[in-house]
C-alpha cells in the first residue's frame, strides 16, 4: 500500500493556492495577483470531483493501483458538501469541516500527493469563467498526463454538481488550457500553456476503458470507509463495491475493474 501522506491545500476564488515546491497566488481586493514562488512539481494524474468522497465509489481502486506504480496524483475537490446529509442535528458549516477530514483521510490511504478544496458551497455550482480559470489554472500549474472528471451525462437523474463540473472541467482541458490567449493573466503568471495526453471520465454510463483493481479493491472499499457521513457502517457497501467492480470486469481477462470513457487528447 502506498505510504505517501495527503497535503491539504485551500482554494477559493480569493484565495488560489497551487502547491508543489510551493506556488501562492494571492488575490488582493483590486483583484492583483502576486506571484511569491514560481517552482512547481509536476503530478502525472489531477481528478476533478464535485465532493468530498465522489473518488472513492468510482475510482480509488484505480488511484490506489497509479500511486503503487509510482504515479503522482492530486484532487480537485469543487465543493465543501456541507449539504450532504439529512441528519438535521449536524450544522453545515460541522459537515463542511468532518467531510473535508474524511477526505483526507481517503485520500491518505490510496496514497494521493495532494488535496485541494476549492470549497463553493455544495448544490451551488454554476458554469462560470471564474470557475473555469480555477480549473485551467491547476492544468497548467501541475502540467498532468492525465485528468479525470466525473460523468456529465446520467441519465435523466443526477447531482446537478456532477453536470457542471464535468463540463467545467472539459472545457478547461479543451480548449482553455491549451490555448496561449487563453485566459492571458495566467500567462503573465508564468503558467503556459498545457496539452494532457487523455482525459478519463469516471462513473460513465459509456464505458470504453478498463483498469483493473484486483488487487487494490480492499484499499478503495478501506477509503471508502473514511466516507462515515455518507457511508456509516453500511454492511452492504463492501458487497456492493465489490459487486459493481466484477460487472465492470465482465468481458475482461481480469476479475474485477473500473471502467471509464476514455478520450484521447489528439489537438
């Protein structure tokens, strides 16, 4: 099992924080921007997710089999999901703060660099250029192979959070982040532009892609379990994870996986 401890990184539209050697982009109140450190390390894989605990049901059997591989990986978690319950004895603010520690905790156990909360209020996600710049701002300081993003398109019923950063987070890949004149106050930052190899969408309903995680489903069903506000002692939730991964696998020379739509950055 990966060892590596999960940073906490804070982000908010007055606040940008991109870490690696260490890079502070902090915005003042006539909206300036001062660069203090321009080194930054690269991490081969950045997942966009909406809320804390999104990564663990559809892929930590993947990030714990990339981080074993020796692969960097950093979150982008969009929400704080201080709305992710109905126990009306919890506050949101409480929610917000427990969540944030779950997730990280998660993220502890699969072995991931770095987790960054960008922290809009859950349910409240709108398609913005604000929005979109935070997420090429990130492309283009961790420079990725690869990025992942959450499924845009459930069918009829889904989180609205999930449609809108899955169409922020495509739209930043391409064609934002690798455009010179895209969003030029990043380039006057020294952040240029960047082309990933591929993107994954994660929890689709149009798989053409598959990993295998026999061997990491234990180390996703124990980052699962970080999740309590959502997952509690849920006897099922390991049957059911386990279950969902061997339907994955069907057609597969392996026992169990994760599939995702696979898109290859061909621009």
């Amino acid at each position: 099992m990966a060892t590596a401890t999960a940073r906490c990184v804070f982000l908010t539209p007055l606040a940008l924080y991109s870490s690696g050697v260490t890079n502070l982009y902090c915005v003042g109140l006539e909206n300036t921007i001062e660069l203090l450190s321009v080194m930054t390390k690269q991490a081969q894989v950045l997942v966009v997710i909406p809320h804390p605990d999104d990564v663990e049901s559809r892929m930590a059997g993947t990030v714990a089999r990339w981080t074993r591989e020796g692969k960097e990986v950093i979150y982008v978690v969009c929400t704080n999901g201080d709305k992710g319950t109905n126990d009306s004895n919890i506050k949101p603010q409480e929610l917000a703060r427990v969540r944030e520690q779950e997730q990280l905790a998660a993220a502890e156990i699969l072995g991931v660099r770095e987790v960054i909360f960008l922290r809009y209020p859950d349910q409240s996600l709108e398609d913005t250029p604000e929005f979109r710049e935070e997420i090429v701002r990130l492309i283009r300081t961790y420079r990725p192979d690869i990025v992942v993003a959450v499924d845009s398109y459930g069918r009829y019923i889904d989180h609205r959070d999930h449609r809108i950063t899955a169409r922020v987070t495509l739209d930043a890949v391409f064609p934002y982040a690798g455009y010179t004149h895209s969003y030029p106050d990043l380039l006057e930052q020294g952040l240029q532009p960047h082309r990933m190899k591929e993107m994954l969408i994660c929890g689709t309903q149009d798989p053409n892609y598959y990993i295998d995680i026999t061997d990491t489903i234990d180390i996703k069903i124990a980052a699962l379990r970080c999740n309590n506000t959502q997952v509690g002692d849920e006897p099922r939730a390991s049957e059911r994870m386990r279950q969902w991964a061997k339907s994955s696998a069907e057609g597969q020379e392996y026992e169990l996986a994760e599939a995702f739509h696979r898109e290859e950055i061909r621009w």
